[in-house]
C-alpha cells in the first residue's frame, strides 16, 4: 500500500533509537515489541551510542541500510535532535513515544515547537510525540511499549485514538469479542500525523472494514470533517468524543452557551457521516457488528427483533426504542407463517418472542428476516444448548434476506465459542441486549446516513442582504431579518416617550416594550423587556422602568412554541447553525440540534426531529405544528447569511416562535466582529 504515511505504517527497515539492554527501559520494550517484524525482506536497526554492539547513530543505520521508520525512545530534551539527525539522515517516518513535551507545560512547549519545526522542514512525517504508539496486526508490527499489545489479532477494524491508551483499551476490548484490529494507532500530541491523516490512510487500506474513532480535542474541524466524510463514503466510521460534561466559557449569546465543543464536534462528525457513540462499550458493539454488515443507504430503515426469552426481549426493545429505531408490525403474511410456528400465546407481530429457543428457531428467523419491516434482524437467547442449538439453528435458517445481529447470553467458554462460531458464519454478535441494540442501532444509523449524504443538494444560489453597520440594535437586525424572508411582528424604533405613545396609539394593544441598545443582548435579564402592555397609564410605567433613550415597541405575537434559532463561527469548526427549544430557559434546556454551514435545506429540516422536545412541536395538546421546510428555511438564510458576511460573528432569533400562522421572529441579535471588539475592550 502506497501513501502519505506508507513509511509509517508499512515500512520495510525500523530503527529504534535510545534501544536497550535494560527490561525496564522503553527502549528495551519497543525492542522487544518489534522482535517479529524482521524476516528476509524487513529488519530492525538497534541505535545505542553507549552501546557498541549496536548502532551509535540514526545516521549510521540509515547509511548502512535505508531507514523508513525510526521509534525514538529517548529522554524529552534528546528528541528534537535525534529527529533533525532522523530527517537529514532520509528518515521518512518516526514515532516519539515518551512524554514531557506541550502536555507537560514550560520547556516541553519549546520542546515541541523544535519537533514541529523539523517537520515542517519536510522529509519526515511524526506521529506523537506523547503516545504509546501503533500496531498493525496483519503485517506483524507491534510499534508499541504495551506488552498486550502483539496479542492483538488482524482483523477488519482500524482503531484511531488521540489517546496511546485508549487506543490500546479499544483493541484489547474488540479483542474480547472477538474481533481483530487492522491498525490501532494512538496520536499522543499529533504534532504532524493527525486523526485525519490515518482516516485517510485507513480509508484505502482493503484491510479495514470499518473505523472506530476517538476523539478528545480537535484542532482541525473542517479538515477532520473532510476525512471522515471522505472514510465514511468507503467503509462505517463510529465515533467517541470525549467531553460531554465539559462547560466551556458563555458566549455572548444563547448559541454560543448551547454550542460548546462537544456537541459541535459530535454534530459535525455526524454530518459528515459517522455513527456517534457514547462510551467505549459502545463503540466496540457497533464498529465490531459494522465490520461484518454495513446496510445499504436507506431513508427509514427498521429493525425486526426475535427473542427467546421475554424479560431480555423487553430490554432490547426499550434499548431499540430509546435509540430511535423503528421496529414496525410484520405483515398479516409473515404473522401467519409465524403463528404456524409459535403457540398463541407468544407475541409475534414485532418482536417474536418464542417463549423459549426450540427447533423451530432458524424457521422464525426466516420469516423475520424476509419481512419487509427487517432492513436488520436483532436477536438474542440465553445459551440452552439442550433446548437448541443456536449455532446450528441460525446458520440453518438460510442466507439471510438481511443482516442479523443476535446477542448469546450466558457464561464459559461454551458460550464464547457459540458466539465466536456465529461470527465466523457472518453475524453480528453481542453478549447482552443493550450490546445487541447498540449494534442494531449503529447499522441503521449508517444507512440513514449515507442516504441523507447520497440526497442531491439542490438549491437555489442564496440572496444574502449586504451589511455594512458595525453594531445592530434589535430593530436593525429584525430589518436584516425582513429581507431574509423571516417574518417578524409590525414594530416602531422610538426616539423618545412621544414617539412611543404614538407607536401604542397606530399598532393597538397589547404591545411589548423593549429597550433599544446594540450593547445589551439579553434584555430580560437586566429589565429591559415588558409584556402585554394595553393603555397610555400601563405605557409610562414600563418606559420609567426601562429608563433608556430609545424604545422598542412592538405588537404581541400570538402565543406558541418558543424555538431558538442561531448561527455562529465555532473557533475550530467555522460557521455552525442551531436550532432549539428557546425562549429564557434555552441554555438551561440545552436541547438543540447543530450542523455546519452552509448546508442543504433537507439537512437543515431533519434538525427538529433530533430535539428531545421534538413532540411539542408537533400539534401537542392542540398546539400548532412546525413546517420543517419552513423551518429549514430560516436555518439556512441565518447560516448562508454568516458564510457570506465575514464580518458577522453570531446572528440569533431567540424566540422563534411557533403559531399556527407559522414561524415569527421574536427578538434577534446580530453581533460583529466590531462589536465583539468593542465588548472585550470595556
């Protein structure tokens, strides 16, 4: 395999620098890691200076024999020199596997800065420095310290982790249920070789049938999208991101305090077409089942569940349910080959369930597997070898109309080798129901995704307003709203108290008077916003209380859902949109939906479907229903609007409300790079 990283990951001649005699040393331990590798076509370079048996230089390996790899194992403070001696010696690969460098603070950081410095010089590419290494199972390199590591078996999964440790937990714990690792590669301080740069890698190795990836800060955003998009389009990505509980600074608006880092990064993986998972069991149960099947694109695919026990099958079908896969009712045609199957008292329109495993399992399962409501099967029994034989019964029931996905319960190594045998017969295994629905659940999510991406993009060239204010206040930005084609309620901008009864006299009670002033964004909460006034009397009251120079005064919107909408430049990824339950608890709900920008409007209408709170938007209690094509619509301007205007930071309607005439802009915020300049300077 040609590429960018061959050299690190394919080489044909290593050389460890800072090798030893000493056990305990991490150069006798990468030694020892790499004892496999030579044979007549690739060898191994030892580089002691102290030592004379061995090499006393990189440069004196490499002019002996071409270097492709050097594993440097020396102190912190040697490796920039033993890097730029690497690099000028045609070293086109190493690895750092120590620490002390940014992570450590003080010198570190200059110590990195020098590692940076060589790479970008050119020749040689760095993974680390600050990680436990990589290993490639199937072409016997093990460039790791960890001694479990050379127990890890080749198979289809590539492991990409900012973590040396994870990345090691991730192919001990695949390991376990019996998959094997085609590359497992921790990132350390990704100085040059980053989680994008291996996607890349992993997305052209035939090796790899899918990519577990974790994730724990980016540098990047656009260009990991890039990659995972580009990886997801050839083979399953499922992805980890550390940080859930992470609460970054508040930005100045309510789109900036819902969309801290984790959620971005989450949504934008998603986008891009990877699997989100949540922990690292997790992630095993879906790139182990995405390795065996991956389900072509689908806009709704659902799952069709047979279970050999009830308790256990209630469990997987709650699992099934919470993670939004659609388990529909069987046809009257497979029902009746069902109940020909099953006494009457078992449940058999979705899911089966068999009373207990008996013969007649792998006719069921046929059945299930050939009704139009299976785009997957989820299984699962507890391991009855005197009742059935689930090995037998299941591979017995024929090729499968579709994948299946069975969980084996149960203890010993009969039962590890049931679920080894089903694996090697092409289905997906798990040792319990929520690892069956995970699994499950990650396969429709695939395909959900690569039909969202496989979607046309159609759309007309949007029309964005010019600007050209340095600050808005609420009038202003509710214009620029207008000529977006966002409706907003009849209002008048008023100079003074005059001005404002007059304003009351033409728009008719009840009428909500707010204060007007570019500077302050959350006018609620400093008293700047009164509701419901009627009369001239109840007028002067709310104008004394605001005690500003210039008024807002504006007719009440019907009553509705409160939604937050806003686009923002995310520091890592660019400009995102939000979209959200809104109103003054918005940060406190935190239920939003995020994507980048620019996107397609049927991307954009998918959004309302994520909120938790996606029922009330759906005529609850008698309420009014949202359009998502309208809602789609208003997502897109306000992020077409940031991508053309680079002047523009943030651009919030908090609330959007929802009535039954449809969508109305309550309040808006827009804020510009002068403004935000001129906030930080105060």
């Amino acid at each position: 395999m040609t590429g960018p990283l061959a050299p690190l990951f394919r080489p044909t001649r290593i050389a460890v620098v800072g090798a030893s005699r000493s056990p305990g040393k991490l150069g006798a331990a990468l030694a020892r890691s790499l004892a496999g590798f030579s044979d007549g076509t690739r060898s191994v370079a030892l580089v002691n200076g102290r030592d004379e048996a061995m090499y006393g230089s990189i440069g004196a390996a490499a002019a002996d024999e071409p270097v492709d790899l050097a594993v440097i194992c020396v102190p912190a403070p040697a490796c920039p020199q033993v890097l730029a001696e690497a690099a000028t010696a045609g070293v086109r690969a190493a690895v750092i596997c120590g620490g002390g460098f940014a992570e450590a603070g003080g010198r570190g950081v200059l110590l990195q800065d020098r590692l940076a410095e060589t790479v970008a010089a050119g020749g040689i590419r760095l993974l680390g420095p600050n990680t436990s290494g990589f290993f490639s199972p199937g072409t016997g390199l093990t460039a790791s310290f960890v001694p479990g590591a050379v127990s890890v078996p080749a198979g289809g999964v590539g492991v990409v982790a900012a973590s040396g440790g994870v990345n090691h937990a991730l192919a001990f714990l695949l390991t376990e249920a019996g998959h094997g690792v085609s590359l497992g590669v921790g990132l350390g301080n990704s100085v040059d070789v980053t989680a994008a740069d291996v996607l890349d890698h992993l997305a052209d190795d035939r090796a790899t049938k899918a990519i577990a990836l974790h994730v724990e800060s980016v540098a990047d955003g656009r260009r990991l999208v890039a990659a995972v998009r580009r990886a997801a389009a050839a083979k399953p990505v499922v992805a980890l991101v550390v940080g859930r509980h992470d609460v970054s600074a508040f930005a100045a608006s309510h789109t900036g305090a819902l969309a801290t880092s984790w959620r971005t990064t989450r949504a934008a993986l998603a986008q891009a077409g990877a699997v989100l998972v949540d922990d690292e069991r997790e992630l095993v149960d879906a790139v182990g089942a995405l390795a065996v099947h991956r389900l072509p694109p689908l806009a709704e695919p659902g799952a069709g569940v047979l279970t050999a026990q009830a308790g256990p099958g209630l469990l997987l079908l709650d699992e099934l349910r919470g993670r939004g896969a659609p388990v529909r009712e069987f046809s009257a045609a497979t029902q009746g080959k069902l109940a020909e199957l099953l006494p009457p008292l078992t449940f058999q329109r979705n899911p089966v369930d068999t009373g207990r495993p008996g013969p007649e399992l792998g006719a069921i399962l046929a059945a299930v597997t050939a009704d139009p409501a299976s785009d997957v099967v989820a299984g699962y029994a507890l391991h009855e070898p005197d009742a059935v034989d689930l090995v037998a019964a299941i591979a017995g029931s024929g090729p499968n109309a579709v994948p299946v996905v069975f969980g084996v319960g149960g203890a010993g190594e009969a039962v590890l080798a049931a679920r080894r045998d089903l694996l090697a017969t092409g289905v997906a295994v798990a040792p319990d129901p929520r690892g069956v629905a995970t699994a499950t659940a990650a396969l429709l999510a695939d395909a959900r995704a690569r039909h969202r991406v496989s979607v046309p993009a159609h759309r007309e060239t949007a029309v964005v307003p010019a600007l050209t204010a340095a600050a808005f206040d609420e009038d202003a930005a509710k214009d620029v709203l207008g000529r977006l084609g966002i409706a907003t309620p009849p209002r008048r901008a008023c100079a003074d108290r005059a001005a404002a009864h007059a304003a009351l006299a033409e728009l008719g009670g009840p009428v909500a008077v707010k204060l007007l002033d570019a500077a302050t964004l959350h006018k609620t909460e400093v008293g700047g916003v009164h509701l419901g006034v009627r009369t001239p009397a109840e007028l002067d009251a709310a104008l004394d209380a605001i005690g500003a120079r210039r008024y807002l005064v504006e007719r009440m919107a019907p009553s509705g859902v409160d939604l937050v909408v806003g686009a923002r430049r995310d520091p890592v990824f660019g400009p995102v949109v939000l979209l959200g339950l809104g109103g003054t608890t918005a940060e406190a709900l935190a239920d939003v939906a995020i994507r980048l920008a620019p996107l397609p409007e049927h991307e954009a209408a998918g959004m309302s479907a994520e909120l938790a709170g996606h029922a009330v938007l759906d005529g609850w209690r008698g309420g009014p229903v949202l359009d998502p094509a309208q809602a789609a619509r208003v997502i897109t301007a306000l992020g077409d609007l940031l991508v053309s205007e680079p002047r523009l930071t943030e651009i919030e309607i908090n609330p959007l409300r929802l009535t039954p005439d449809g969508l109305i802009a309550l309040d808006a915020v827009i804020i510009t790079r002068e403004a935000d300049d001129a906030h930080s300077d105060t």
